[in-house]
C-alpha cells in the first residue's frame, strides 16, 4: 500500500536530529539523509517502510523521523507518495503528540542538519479532524518493561535519541524563594 506523506500523522511531539543506532542510517542526521534522497544520491527504496496505523480516521506511524523525511520531499515535490506497512498498534511511549500529529519539532532546538530542508516554511498539515484528543485506543506493550497500560494519558514516558525523559514533577506545598 502507498500513501501520501501529508496523509499520515506524527505520534510524537519531537524527534531526535540522528538516526538512532539500530537503524540502517544509525548516526546520520535526518537533513543530511533527506539532502541525499532530494540529490538522488540515495533511493526512496533505500529507506525501511514506514508501519502506519489507523485510529480516529487517521493514519498514525511511530516511523517520525522517517515521515518528516518523506513530509519534506513531497513538499520539494520529489515524491508523491511512499510505501507503508500497516500495523495494528504503536507503542504508547511513542505517542507524545499534542498537536494531533499535524508536525514535528527538532529535539533541543537542534538542527536536523542539511540544507533541503530550509527551502520549505513547513511541513505542518491541517488536522482535518480536528482532534487534539489524538489516541483514545487501548495501551499497548512496552518494549523496556514489557507491561500493558490502560488508556493513554498526559503521564506518559517521552523519548528522545532512544532515551527515556522522565516527566516533570510538580512539588506540591513546597515554596522556593
């Protein structure tokens, strides 16, 4: 199955500028694969599937930095659509999103280094749904501790270059002056 890029939505509210280590492009910068792909030093085919779930109308994928890739070259028009793998659910630690999936930010406001990248404004999409409650589905297993969560919430585990962020807790009845 293909689908467009502005078809499918990010879980995650941020992504790492490097691919982690277990990947094929382990330590290359996202812009620097996206400036190979747009030069044609490198193929679309190159690049593992993107798993893509439906939920709510919409398809989601854990795949971010992959999809911000494919959102940027079908933006520079050097793609239309890509091949996808259909999956049936997406870890709950990689669903951190809260602008319905519609972008993405750059870990630590780093660059995500290349050049292509800076010929497009955005690669935003309108939430045609409108749905900021974006995963309402059962938890799902994680990979680290091997549990299964209820329904999702706020309190959920962020990742950023595969490491765990532990969420911010707030000192109740404790004033700092």
């Amino acid at each position: 199955m293909n689908l467009r890029p502005s078809e499918i939505y990010f879980t995650q509210s941020s992504i790492s500028s490097i691919f982690g280590r277990r990947t094929s492009h382990r330590s290359k910068e996202i812009g620097d694969t996206l400036d190979d792909l747009a030069e044609g030093r490198i193929s679309i085919r190159s690049i593992p599937k993107i798993s893509v779930m439906k939920e709510n109308g919409k398809w989601w994928t854990a795949d971010n930095r992959r999809l911000w890739i494919f959102r940027y070259l079908e933006k520079l028009k050097k793609c239309t659509e890509i091949p996808v793998a259909i999956i049936f659910s997406i870890d709950s630690r990689k669903r951190s999103s809260t602008n319905g999936g519609t972008d993405v930010s750059i870990c630590r406001g780093r660059s995500p280094g290349g050049f292509w990248h800076r010929k497009i404004e955005s690669i935003k999409i309108p939430d045609k749904h409108n749905n900021k409650d974006v995963f309402t589905g059962l938890g799902v297993k994680h990979h680290a501790n091997n549990q299964i969560g209820g329904t999702f919430s706020d309190n959920k585990i962020l990742e950023c270059n595969d490491v765990p962020i532990k969420p911010v807790e707030h000192n109740q009845g404790v004033h700092t002056a």
